[in-house]
C-alpha cells in the first residue's frame, strides 16, 4: 500500500511539474498617455515663447532680425560682408558668448564663460544647441545677437541658481577665428 502510495505521488508530481509556465499579465499598462500630454506641453510652450519673441522683435526698430530655420532668431552686432568663409565640419572655432534673458539681464558672462575652442559639429562641449547651431550662420570677425526659445537654450533643466526651465534667453556671440580642418 504505501508502494502505491508513494507512486501516486510521484506521478502527480510529475504531471503538475510538467505544465508549462503561464505568462503573468502585467501589473501595470501604459498606454502612451505621458508622452502625448509631453509633447503637446513643449509644442505649447514653444508656441507661447514664439509670440513673447515676436514681441521684442516687433517692438526692436534699431535691428533687423533674421528667422533661421533651425527655430531662431538673430541680428549682426558687426557684420563682415567683405568674407565668405562660414564655419563647416571639423573646422576649429574660437568664440566668446554671453547668455541673457530677454529682458536683458545677465546670466553669464563672456568673462565666466571664457574663451571657448569647439570643432564645429564633432566636440562634446557643453554648449546650448542654439549656439552650435549659430556659429555655423557666422564668419571670423562677426558679432550676432541669438534669441533662443528655451529647447534651444537650457530648456526643462534650465541653469541652477541662475535660470529656471523654460526660460528663453539671449546669447551675443563674437566669432574670433575659424582654424580649418584638413579635410575641407
């Protein structure tokens, strides 16, 4: 009997061990939402930031302001019309830049900011994309003043203790000399 016993048990043991693992259903679902609801606040933002900019633009009658297509605007403090020569791949900058807001108050100096070597589209600097993006509009000698809305600045981060996020700033930039690469 306990021969049967034993037996009975090892073959249910055997069966039950042998049913195959069933998925677990998840505990949690996302459906998307979060990345939606992102995406609509930054387009919001952004648009509130165009009409403030257009603003200052509107009321600016000393410069005459450039829309860049990669979502800027600037003007030429000093402007070379004698040169041609712009920034491209790999070419070595020298550059000084300030950051403002757009009531023109200051956030960094070119003081603090120092003067600053960047390779045109292949360094790891830790520069606002606007600027990058800006440089390469410039020629040797020329000084541009950028409004920035905030996805090109410092954007949701913003700068501690100085800038709160979503901030749209200004940058006056003076391009001192452009080293070419080899490969151009």
């Amino acid at each position: 009997m306990l021969r049967k016993l034993f037996y009975f048990l090892l073959f249910s043991a055997v069966i039950i061990s042998c049913k195959s693992p069933e998925a677990r259903s998840p505990v949690q679902s996302h459906s998307g939402t979060f990345i939606k609801e992102s995406a609509e606040r930054n387009k919001k933002i952004y648009d509130e930031e165009k009409i403030f900019i257009g603003e200052i633009i509107a009321k600016d009658s000393i410069h005459n302001y450039i829309s860049s297509e990669n979502g800027f605007w600037y003007f030429y403090n000093k402007r070379d019309t004698a040169t041609s020569e712009m920034p491209d791949l790999g070419d070595v900058v020298k550059f000084t830049y300030d950051i403002k807001d757009l009531n023109g108050s200051l956030i960094l100096s070119e003081k603090e900011n120092g003067l600053q070597h960047y390779k045109v589209d292949q360094s790891n600097q830790d520069l606002i994309s606007g600027v990058r993006e800006g440089i390469k509009l410039m020629k040797e000698g020329e000084t541009v003043t950028f409004l920035f809305p905030s996805y090109k600045a410092y954007g949701y981060y913003g700068i501690e203790e100085k800038l709160g996020s979503n901030i749209p700033v200004q940058s006056t930039v003076t391009l001192h000399s452009i080293e070419q690469s080899n490969e151009n």
